[in-house]
C-alpha cells in the first residue's frame, strides 16, 4: 500500500480504501490465527490462502504506481513481486 497515492481524486481514492480493507485483517481472522503485533512486526500462528479480487481500474492504479517507482530508481527487494504480478514486461 505505500506505493500507492496517499491522495487522489474520489473515485481513485475509493478504491484505495476498498483495497485496504480487503487487505487488513478481520476481528475473526485475529482471534482464528492469533495475530498479534510485537516490536513493529505482525506475527499468526496459522494461516489461510484468501482471494482477493483486483478489478482493470485498481490494476490501472497499481501500474502506474509502479511505473513511477521504476522511473525514480525505488525498485527494491520488497516491492519486486509486484511488478513481477503487475508489470511482468518490466520484472521479466
């Protein structure tokens, strides 16, 4: 997510938080897995695959995101993935 525009226009902004949402954790799935955070880190004793839908428009966002980081240099071992989920022309 802090790739992502912290300000955009409304329905950009929408998404966003959409996407946040289904990206934090649930009061079930805190309880369920027992994530808990130390020192800054979160730690599950458990854990579960979960689908999460990315519509064209939110991909739309997430590229262009990532585009600026590679034009700026900021590629960096935690934002690899992305691209190679993202922009596969760009992380291949």
């Amino acid at each position: 997510m802090g790739l992502l525009p912290a300000e955009s226009n409304f329905i950009t902004f929408r998404l966003l938080t959409d996407l946040k949402k289904d990206l934090s954790f649930t009061e079930k799935e805190l309880k369920e897995f027992k994530i808990e955070q130390k020192d800054g880190r979160v730690f599950w004793s458990k854990s579960k695959d979960v689908e999460i839908v990315i519509g064209e428009q939110m991909t739309i966002i997430i590229q262009a995101a990532l585009q600026k980081v590679d034009k700026e240099g900021k590629v960096n071992e935690g934002n690899i993935s992305l691209f190679e989920k993202f922009q596969p022309e760009i992380g291949s």
